[in-house]
C-alpha cells in the first residue's frame, strides 16, 4: 500500500514556527484523543495477544537459551532517549557482529542500517520479522507514553547523530509503530524518502490521518513487502 505524498519529487519544507498557533488553536485536543486511543488500542492488544506473545517468547528461549528480548536505546521526542523494546529476532552477539556487514547495506546510508538475507537473523527471527510480530514488545512503549501508534519511527542515537538539522525534525513529535513509510515499503524506503515522509505526517497528522494510516498497516504487514 502507498500514501502519496505531497511533494513527490521534492523535499518536505517542514517549517516548526507553524506549530505554534495550531496548538493555541484546539489541536491539544488532537493529541488528547491520540493519547486515549493510544492507551485503549495498546492495552487491548496486549491482552488479547498474551497467548502469541507467550508462545513466541518460548520459541525464542529454547532457539539459543538467549534473551528473548532485545532492548536498545532509541531517539524519542525532542532528543529524549528511551529504552526500546522487540523480540530478539537476531543471534546473541549480533551487535558485535553488525561493523562486519557494514558494506552490505542495503540503503547505502550510514544513517539507516538494513539488509537483506541478514545472517544474524535467526530461523524465528525470520518469521516474527515477515509478520512483524517482532514489534508487539513496543506495545508497551505505547502505554508508557515513550511512543505512540503513529508516528516517526524512532531511531537509535549513532544515528540521530549524523541528522542535519532539516532531518531533526523528525524529533518533534512523539515516535511511533507505524507512519507512512511503513506502509509504502517500509525498508525498501531510503533514508531521504522516509525524511519526507516523516515531516509529512508531522504537517498533516489528525485523528483521521491516524485513523487511515493504521488501517494502512495491516494490509503492509500481510504483504510482506520489505520487511527483513
């Protein structure tokens, strides 16, 4: 599925002194509601889906005996760093292992880091990350408030450190699980691409800009398409 943009063949000119009289202007009842459905989705999914959590949780521990969750550090709103959790999809060392492949990344950005067919990923890591149950963990990130369902994905401080200042931008606002990147090809993105369309979603966010863009991620995971 694709969101089409509104610059397509340009980038986003995110200008942040708009922001100001729109939030003077009632759009703090915007993110009031996106707090409550935030907290309503979050906690309803993370009861309903126990069972698959607790099964994928199992298959991990007796994969390799390792954690069976992966936790990092991740860039949140306003530079604001926070503990980021997934399901470990990868080997126990794959950290360690990540300079070696450096060569083979697919974006050819040093500012994003994905790859195709990564020998780090483990056989249930392969499964979790096609269907993107390696992401329920963040569910709680949700309701803690550290992220929301929507909005920029966040990234990990080595990389936020080579953001120039345009691409700082993408900091305003709290991250979240989906935005629309995620639902146009998610790693089959570039970095540049997901910058426009990150201060996209910042310029045009509403609970209907919400709304559709979490219909959006359902059909994304079922395809598949660039998730590895």
């Amino acid at each position: 599925m694709h969101v089409t943009t509104m610059a397509s063949n340009s980038e986003i000119r995110y200008m942040p002194e708009l922001a100001g009289p729109r939030m003077a202007t009632g759009f703090s009842m915007y993110l009031f509601c996106k707090r409550a459905m935030d907290l309503f989705v979050a906690g309803t999914m993370l009861i309903c889906l126990a069972p698959v959590l607790a099964a994928v949780a199992l298959m991990i521990k007796f994969t390799d005996g390792g954690t069976i969750l992966f936790r990092q550090m991740r860039v949140g709103r306003g530079g604001r760093e926070f503990p980021f959790y997934k399901f470990r999809s990868m080997v126990v060392n794959a950290e360690q292992l990540k300079a070696r492949l450096a060569a083979q990344n697919h974006h050819h950005d040093p500012r994003t880091f994905k790859m195709k067919h990564d020998p780090r990923v483990t056989w249930i890591g392969r499964i979790i990350r096609k269907t993107s149950i390696d992401e329920l963990p963040q569910l709680w990130n949700v309701l803690i408030g550290d992220m929301t369902l929507v909005g920029p994905r966040p990234a990990v401080p080595s990389e936020v450190a080579k953001y120039n200042a345009h691409e700082r931008y993408r900091l305003d606002v709290v991250p979240g699980l989906t935005c629309i990147w995620q639902v146009s090809g998610r790693a089959d993105v570039d970095f540049s691409r997901q910058v426009e369309m990150d201060l996209e979603y910042i310029c045009k966010r509403s609970l209907w800009f919400d709304f559709k863009l979490l219909c959006l991620t359902l059909p994304a995971v079922i395809s598949g398409r660039g998730a590895y």
